[in-house]
C-alpha cells in the first residue's frame, strides 16, 4: 500500500473500528445485564404485589379450593411485558393460589433467586416467605434472554451503525488534512527544468513544512551544481580555445614554412599545444569525476609516511631533488588514488617554480593530533593578496613564468574536501611556498 492517504485511513479505521466495536460490545453486555437485573426487579415486585393484594384474603378464605387467574390475555401485553407464572402456598405447602400456567416445581429449600430447568426447559425463579406464605414467581429464561438481546441490541446497534459514516467523514477529512501535500506535488508538476527557485513555505503546514525544507535544500544544491556545470563549461571551452588555436596556427605555418629549421621548429610548436591541451583535457575531466562525488568512493586506511614514499618511488621523480621528511607516523582514512593525484599535482607546482637545484621537501607530521601531509619549495613563493586564489579553477596569478591552466590546485583542493581535509598555502620565511592539507 502505496498511499498514504490509504494508509492513515486504513489505520484509523482499524483503531476506530476497534474501539467502536469494543465499546459496542461493552454496551451490549452492560445492557443485557441490566436487562436481567430489571427482570429480577420486576419477579421482587410481583411478588411483593402478590403478597400484599392477596395476603388477607387468602388466610381468612376456607381454603376449600384452589384460586387460579390469568391477569391479562396474552394478546394484550406489552412487548417488554413478561408472562408471569406464580404459585403461593402456605406452611402446609398447599397451593392457595396460582397463575393458570404455574411454574415448575420448585425445591422447598429454594429461597431468594435461582435458575432451574424442568422438562427442557430453563426458568429464572424467586422465590420469597413471609407471613406464612410462600410466594415462587418465574419466568422462562428463553423469553428473559430474548427481551436482554433485544434491548442490549437496540443499544448497540446504532453504534454499529455509525461507524460507515464515520469512515466517510474521516476520508473526507484526511483529503482536506492531506490537501497541503497535493498543492506542493501540483505545484512541483507544472514547473519546468529551468525553475528552480524555493517552494514557498508560508501557510504550510508544521508537518509538511520540513519536506518543503528539504525539497528547497536539494533545489539550492541542484541550482548550484547546474551554475557550477554551466560556469566549468564556459571557462573549459575558454581555456581550451588557446591552445586549440596555438595548434593550429603551428600546423598552418608548417604547412606553409619552405625552411627545414622552421618547419621543424612549428612541429616542435604543435607537439607542445598537444601536450599542453591534452593535459588540459585530463585535468577537466577530473574534475568533471571529483564533482558530484559526495564522498569517497573506497575509502581505506593509509599510512601517510609510507604512502609518500611511495609516490615518490611510482613518479621515478630525482630523489636528489625530492626528499621524504616523516615526522611520526600517522594513518588517515583514505582513497590512495585521488590522494597521488593531489601529491603529484603539489609536486608537480614546486618543481616548475623553483630552482633546477632547489629540493623539495614531502612531509609528515602531526600536530595536536591533526594530520598533516605538505609540500615545500624554495621558490619565489606569490604574493600574500594572490594566495586566497590559488585554488580557484584557471586562476594563474599576475606573475606567472610557467606553463599551465590553473586547474592543478583546484584538483587538490577538492581531493582533500573529499577527504575532510583543507588545502592550506602560505609563504615560507625561509622563501618559496609551503603547500599543505591538513585533517581536522
């Protein structure tokens, strides 16, 4: 059950149901049993009756013969009147008087109210003493029975009865409860792709208005990431229409150069736009991969001090110029590759800044518990007002000497978000730039 309009209103007729029957059944059987007491009732009071209309006459009568009498024709009833069988006797136990239908033979040590059966059938007696008489007043239990049922059902039936219409009214009012809910998804429907703007939230309400929330959450981002994806498709088409062009204008002047040297010289040309552009091209579509991740895909331990090493050792860098500095020995939780990605592009900065003979230092260290990988060169470092931008995507700086396309620290900078971890530049006292990233 897909619904939730069916849901809630499955449930809360099972509830209702469950305690409208219930309560139903209580009524039922308190009614019935306060039938019986009434009955009961009734067989004191026509007792008490007998006793005190036929009392006198009855003692002063020559008791030569039996009185019998029938109050009523039995036509002549009322529904809720109950054919009374009655018997008096007096200390002998000889019938002074009794009903026309007497009730069965009761035991004389029968005193108060009993249920007695005789005959197959069940009879419902009392029977009561006083002044020298004995009073047995009865009633058949079937027609007790049938007169309990018929007021007990008269009682619960209209709770039964009630309870379609109460599921009715509780369908009715869950589509108007749930009403809130169909707005939002009509409202959501007639939008096209291009409307992303918030879902109002005023007159929501408190329970649908966290959906809404939500729902204005994941537009902001998705608004977000499509300008990202729109802005990276201009500045990539932007940037590879440099070398793109270089390319072209090289291979038109080999074409066109009758010179050996310069044609040469425009090949060489070609090769490094090539080279330039495809690197371009790999580093765009790294990023294309790192952006919609939300996590890291396989995350493992990693041992940062052998994990430097190790880089060093796969990128067969000059081990004279690049040294590793481990200063304790530390484990994160990590991807390796997009991890070499990030040390290879730091790497790869510091060599094309500094001095052929410079080295540059791949450290190790932890301090105050935070882990701590970093990069260190002794090149001519940038200036303080440029270092906030470094890690923005084709951002180059004003004093550049090298070839890029500003995309490498971007990349690193990215990789350690995904690994909950900063990427941190400042210039060194010492001279050059100091590239880290740092856990926590």
């Amino acid at each position: 059950m897909n619904s939730l309009r069916a849901r809630l209103l499955a449930m809360l007729l099972a509830v209702t149901a469950s305690i409208w029957l219930a309560a139903a059944g209580w009524s039922y059987r308190d009614a019935r049993h306060e039938a019986e007491e009434m009955l009961d009732a009734q067989l004191a009071q026509s007792a008490h009756l007998l006793l005190a209309q036929t009392r006198h006459e009855l003692i002063d009568e020559a008791e030569s013969h039996i009185a019998s009498f029938e109050a009523h024709d039995e036509r002549e009833l009322h529904p809720y009147e109950q054919k009374l069988a009655f018997r008096i006797r007096n200390r002998q136990g000889r019938v002074l008087l009794a009903s026309t239908t007497p009730p069965p033979a009761i035991p004389n040590s029968t005193h108060g109210y009993a249920d007695i059966h005789a005959d197959g059938q069940g009879w419902r007696v009392l029977v009561s003493e006083n002044s020298g008489l004995r009073v047995e007043v009865a009633q058949s239990l079937s027609i007790r029975d049938e007169l309990a049922r018929d007021v007990a059902s008269h009682l619960a039936f209209p709770v039964i009865l009630v309870l379609p219409l109460l599921g009715g009214l509780i369908y009715l009012v869950l589509g108007r409860a749930l009403r809130p809910l169909d707005d939002l998804a009509g409202k959501m429907a007639s939008r096209t792709a291009a409307n992303l703007t918030p879902v109002e939230c005023a007159g929501l309400p408190r329970e649908v208005l966290p959906l809404a929330t939500a729902l204005n959450s994941l537009l902001e981002r998705l608004d977000h990431a499509l300008d990202s994806e729109r802005r990276f498709t201009a500045d990539a088409a932007h940037e590879l229409r440099t070398p793109l062009a270089a390319i072209q204008i090289q291979a038109q002047v080999a074409l066109a150069s009758h010179n050996e040297d310069a044609r040469a010289h425009a090949i060489e040309q070609v090769l490094a736009g090539t080279r330039r552009a495809t690197r371009l091209v790999e580093q765009l579509l790294r990023l294309a991969r790192l952006d919609p991740l939300a996590g890291l895909p396989a995350a493992q331990p990693i041992e940062l001090a052998e994990f430097a090493r190790q880089v060093v050792e796969d990128l067969y860098l000059d081990t004279t110029r690049v040294r590793v500095e481990s200063v304790a020995n530390v484990t994160i939780s990590g991807d390796p590759d997009l991890l070499r990605v990030a040390v290879r592009n730091l790497l790869d900065n510091a060599l094309r800044y500094s001095p052929p003979d410079d080295r540059i230092t791949l450290g190790v260290s932890q301090e105050n518990g935070v882990p701590r990988l970093w990069v260190e060169d002794n090149g001519p470092g940038v200036p303080a007002a440029e270092l906030p931008r470094l890690s923005e995507r084709f951002y180059r700086g004003n004093e550049v000497t090298q070839a890029g396309n500003g995309l490498g620290l971007a990349i690193v900078a990215r990789i350690a978000q995904l690994h909950g971890a900063r990427l941190s530049l400042e210039n060194r006292n010492e001279g050059g730039l100091r590239a880290m990233l740092a856990w926590g």
